[in-house]
C-alpha cells in the first residue's frame, strides 16, 4: 500500500494558494481515479481506492501546514506503512513554474511542512515537488507563496495537475522515473512543422535529442562532403545536376594585337611587291 500526502492549509481562503499545490494534486488524482468521498481520519482527510490496480491512500492533513507531520505520523503507524511507500506532493518554490521532480530523502529546504513530517516519520519519504517559481526576493517568499496563482499561472497548473493525475498509476507501483516520463510526455506539445517541411518537438520532449543528434553530425561533416553535396544539388527550375566542366580555352588578350599587326604587315609588303614589278 502507498500513502499519498498533499500538503496544504485547509479553509477555502488557501485554497488557490501555491502552497496548496499538494491538495490541488491529490483532489485531482482522487476525481481521476474515482476515489471518495473524502472522510476524516489522522487528523485529516482521507479517501482510498485502487490506483493503477494498487491500493492506495491519498491524505490532507487539517492541521495546518507546519504540523503536517502530525497527521502523516498518525496515518504511518496505524497502517503501519514504510517511509519508502509514502510520496509527499508539495510546492517547490526552487523549480521554476511547470517543472516536477522527484526526490527521495535530503534537505527539506526551508519547506515547513516536510520538516514536520520529517520529525514524525523519518526522511527517506519521496518528494514531489512541483515548481511554483520564485518572487525573486526571500523577503516576499511567504507573501508569495500565500497568494493564489496568477491567471497566466493557470495555462500550466491546469494540464499539469491533470498530467499528475493521469500517471499517478506510476507512483503507485513505485515507479518515480516512469511517472516524470510519462507526465512530460503528456505536457509536451503536439508536433509542429516548420517551414521546411520537417517535423520536431520542443526542447523538452521525450525524443528532442534525436534531431539535435543529426545537426551535430551534420555540423561534423567535413567541408568537402558539404561542397560535393552542394555540387550534385538540382539547378533551379528542376533542372538536371549541372556538371562542372572545363571551360573552354580562350585566346589570350594579347594575341588578337599581335595578330592583327602580323596580318597588316603581310598586306603592306604585298602591296610593294606588286609597285615594283609596275
């Protein structure tokens, strides 16, 4: 069994806030996969289901974001459940907006939340963090983080929390990287063809290296390799390759003169030859 804890503030006044990413998480996976209704237990909310065909258990803990660790102890003793099966879903004010990872232990980075869990239940739990950005300042960061989200904010909160929902299955059988895999791939956007003609994905798709992989051979490629390709390029019009060919052997400049004098010169001798036998 795998336990699911989204952190939060409960009331409807924190509801949109970026700290309460976690409950947007988990009130997605739960409307996804059918799981509910919500009921009270551990200090917080708890529904329970079969995710990915795996039971699962998603907790809110109610008892405000500092001493979340309160409910996630009291839900790890009673069903008995390892820190390596519980996944903590939370806001990552050191991820830019729209970025997810995953992490398994390590520092709680300030994040009150998972140091009250980490005082309750140890800290090899799995993090999943999702980027909310930051204001730019320390000083603004709870101002921030205690705001709702921007509308543009809503362009990608809305398809990653839907992203989330849909790979949860992934978590659920214990398999991180397979879930970042497959929430990118639903985050990624459709193909695109440019004016070319070629088809290619963003930067961040699944397969984005495969194109760069030919630009860099492409750029490796000796330079005589370039001229002959550019050589047995078709003539405009889709007319055939022109070959290179010798051009043809001119007269030098300087021979039409000499010629020229040449020839007057047998015409004025010519012509004394003939006065003379007058």
């Amino acid at each position: 069994m795998k336990l699911f804890v989204g952190l939060g503030n409960p009331g409807k006044g924190y509801a949109r806030h970026r700290h309460n990413v976690g409950f947007m998480a988990l009130e997605r996976i739960a409307q996804r996969h059918g799981l509910g209704p919500w009921k009270k237990r551990y200090h917080g909310l708890v529904a329970e289901g079969p995710i990915g065909g795996r039971r699962v258990m998603l907790l809110m803990p109610q008892t405000f974001m500092n001493d979340s660790g309160q409910a996630v102890g009291e839900a790890q003793r009673y069903l008995k459940i390892d820190e390596g099966d519980i996944y903590v879903f939370h806001d990552e004010i050191d991820l830019a907006p729209a970025k997810l990872r995953v992490k398994v232990g390590g520092g709680n980075a300030g994040h009150n939340g998972l140091r009250s869990i980490s005082a309750h239940v140890g800290n090899e739990y799995a993090r999943v963090r999702i980027g909310v950005g930051h204001p730019g300042s320390k000083d603004a960061v709870v101002h921030y983080v205690l705001h709702d989200f921007s509308k543009a904010d809503q362009e990608w909160l809305e398809p990653m929390l839907d992203a989330i929902a849909e790979a949860a299955g992934r978590l659920a059988a214990g398999d991180e990287a397979r879930f970042l895999t497959d929430v990118a791939r639903r985050l990624q956007p459709a193909q695109t063809t440019g004016a070319s003609g070629r088809k290619g994905k963003s930067a961040g798709g699944a397969d984005a290296g495969s194109d760069g992989d030919a630009e860099g051979k492409a750029e490796k490629a000796p330079a005589a390799a370039a001229a002959t390709a550019e050589a047995a390029a078709p003539a405009p019009g889709g007319e055939a390759p022109r070959k290179a060919a010798t051009p043809p052997r001119a007269v030098p400049r300087a021979a039409a003169p000499a010629q020229a004098q040449r020839g007057g010169s047998l015409a004025e001798n010519l012509k004394r030859w003939l006065r003379g036998r007058g």
